[in-house]
C-alpha cells in the first residue's frame, strides 16, 4: 500500500495549469485529474490541489480514471491502480489496462492482451481477444461490444456467438446513443453504427475525435477543437459545439456543471448546456 503525496494550492508558484489533462473525474465533493508524465491530482471545495500519485511510478501512464462509490480507479500502463482513503492499492497484473467497469459485484478490465474479469475478490480471468488490445466496452444485457485495436467485435449472449468488424481503425471509445453503436477511432475518426448490421468511418472536417463520453441521455465528442454534443442533423448523426477553443479530452459532469480535462487549459468547469 502507499500514500499519497504534497499538496498544492493555486497560490503555489507552480503553474499546474499549464499541464497536459488526458482524463477527470468528479464526485462533486472532489475533483480528479490525470497529467500525462505528471501525475494524478486532486482537488477540493477550498480550491486546494493534491499531488496524489507521488509515490506511483514516475513514468506511469494514465490512459483512463474512473471513479466508483468513492473508490478512484487508474488506468495505466502498468495495470489498475485503486485508491482509496489515501491509500493506493498495487495492480494485480502488470499489464497496460485501458478501461475499467462494473457490472453488480463484477468487474472488467480492457487490456493489451483482451477483455478480463473477475467476481467479487476473486483472480482476474481473460474473457476475450487476448491476442489483441482492448480499449473499451459496453457490457448490456443482450450483447458484449468491444473496441480494440482492429476494429469493433459484438458478442450475442442469445446466440453464443462473436461477431468480428474490421474497420482498417482501432477503436478506442464505445458509446450508445439513441440506438447508434458510437465509436472513437485511433486516427480522430467518428465511428457509427449504421443500425444496418454495419459501420460508416467518420471524418467531421478537420476535426480530430478523442473520445465520446456519454453523461444522462447525452453524448459528448472531446475534439482537438473543443467539446461538442452528439445530435440529429437532417436524419444524420453529427456534432454541435458545446465549447469551442481549446483541445478538449475528457468530460465528467455533476450537479448541473460541466468539467473539461484540456490538454492547455487546465480543468475547465462550465454550467451544463
């Protein structure tokens, strides 16, 4: 087990802003933030900033936070890091994790080497495609859909059967919305699902499509060029801007406010539109 480290506050002759955000996490009451090659930080009510992850690893890599009933979750790449009470739990597999997600008392993880689970305390088990990265899922009662590093794969709990989409992309994000398999692909590509057992690549002009974060009944698209929201256009699936300006790279949301992890601009917090 390890601590956490120093603290930080606005007023400290240390420009935190400046750093590069990749991912951010609320719970209303506090306020997560990963720094690529800085570390993971963490804020409160008074303002104040937490340099959490000192003890970690310097040359740790966060692709993803996910924070769970209090419990924050890293993923890197040298596995899932948990925290907790000031507390930082190792990883029980050193390998590069991608995302992480519950599902009632189990868990799964997207990794260099397939899908994984576990139940309850017990050993972590590969599920799927361990021969390929996996980098997100969405796990509904019906189907398993995996993102991963050739494409798109469904798994059918009703037929027992994979279905396997190479889209010459990796795709690095899932989402749902009104019924559209969305996916974020490795090159800035916006990924639909053509509800016609297919997918259509997406370039939005010169747009560069991070991930898609869904929140309620919205889906967020993080771009190099700001945040937009995922909607109708005439029958067709586009992006209208949320916020324009700055590289946006994750969203988490609470209580009516909006909080951006930006790669220049630090945390950026706005009413939710």
């Amino acid at each position: 087990m390890m601590e956490g480290g120093e603290t930080l506050s606005k007023q400290t002759p240390w420009d935190w802003m400046t750093y590069p955000f990749s991912s951010v996490k609320t719970d209303g009451s506090l306020l997560y933030a990963a720094s690529p090659g800085n570390g993971i930080y963490c804020s409160d009510e008074s303002g104040g900033w937490q340099h959490i992850s000192k003890q970690l690893p310097e040359e740790l890599v966060v692709n993803r936070l996910q924070l769970i009933q209090g419990k924050l979750y890293a993923c890197t790449n040298e596995g899932l890091y948990t925290f907790e009470d000031g507390q930082w739990e190792q990883p029980m597999h050193a390998i590069p994790c991608y995302q992480y997600k519950t599902s009632g008392q189990c868990s799964f993880m997207a990794t260099d080497y397939g899908l994984w689970h576990r139940c309850g305390d017990g050993a972590w088990h590969k599920v799927a495609y361990p021969e390929r990265k996996v980098y997100d899922f969405i796990n509904v009662p019906q189907f398993l859909i995996l993102g991963h590093e050739e494409g798109v794969s469904v798994y059918d709990r009703f037929t027992d059967e994979w279905v396997d989409f190479a889209l010459g992309v990796g795709v690095t994000s899932l989402t749902v919305y009104h019924g559209h398999l969305l996916g974020a692909g490795e090159g800035g590509e916006l990924i639909v699902g053509n509800k016609q057992g297919g997918f259509d690549v997406v370039q939005f002009g010169n747009r560069l499509v991070f991930t898609l974060i869904r929140h309620g009944r919205d889906v967020y698209a993080c771009t190099d060029k700001g945040l937009y929201r995922i909607g109708y256009l005439c029958g067709q699936i586009t992006m209208f801007a949320v916020k324009l300006g700055f590289p946006v790279t994750d969203v988490d949301t609470h209580d009516g406010q909006l909080y951006m992890a930006t790669l220049f601009e630090g945390i950026q917090q706005m009413d939710l539109p």
